[in-house]
C-alpha cells in the first residue's frame, strides 16, 4: 500500500476494526484493538465498517454460542439472506 496507493481492506469482526482503545473482553480481560492502532498509520482514511450477514451463530468462547436472528426489514443487510449461496460473494 505504501508503494502502489492501492486500497486496504481489513476483513474481522466488529470488536476487532472499532476504534476501542481500551476494549473489554471479560471484566478482568482489557486490551486495544487493531482498530485502536489502524488509525494512527491511515489517519483520516481509515473507516471501520460494520453489518451484518443476515443469520448464524457467535462463539462466547466459553463452548456456548448466541444466535444471531436474521436483521430487521429495514436494515439494508436484509437481502442478502435471500441470496443463494452459489449466488454470493463478497
């Protein structure tokens, strides 16, 4: 990127591209994220994004996970739940 000029994509969940300098994992768990550091190199370019991809499930990392239910109508992430997967890409 330094040579070319050419985009950067940072592709990770949410906690990890927010800017959160001091983010809280578990009440005794405390570190910054990437997010926290990308700024400093991109200054003013960098932009964390985040979406949804319509349904799953999330890991606690304890062995248990938590549904994630489809988003809401309105939410512009909706359509891609009616997407067929040979359909997709990113």
């Amino acid at each position: 990127q330094e040579f070319s000029g050419d985009k950067v994509v940072y592709w990770a969940a949410l906690p990890h591209t927010a800017n959160a300098p001091d983010m809280r994992h578990t009440p005794d768990m405390r570190f910054p994220s990437v997010g926290a550091y990308l700024p400093r190199w991109y200054g003013q370019c960098y932009l964390s994004i985040g979406f949804t991809c319509d349904h799953g499930a999330i890991s606690t990392g304890s062995g248990k996970t938590l549904t994630h239910p489809p988003p809401a109508p309105d939410w512009f992430e909706q359509p891609l739940g009616n997407v067929r997967v040979d359909q997709f890409a990113v």
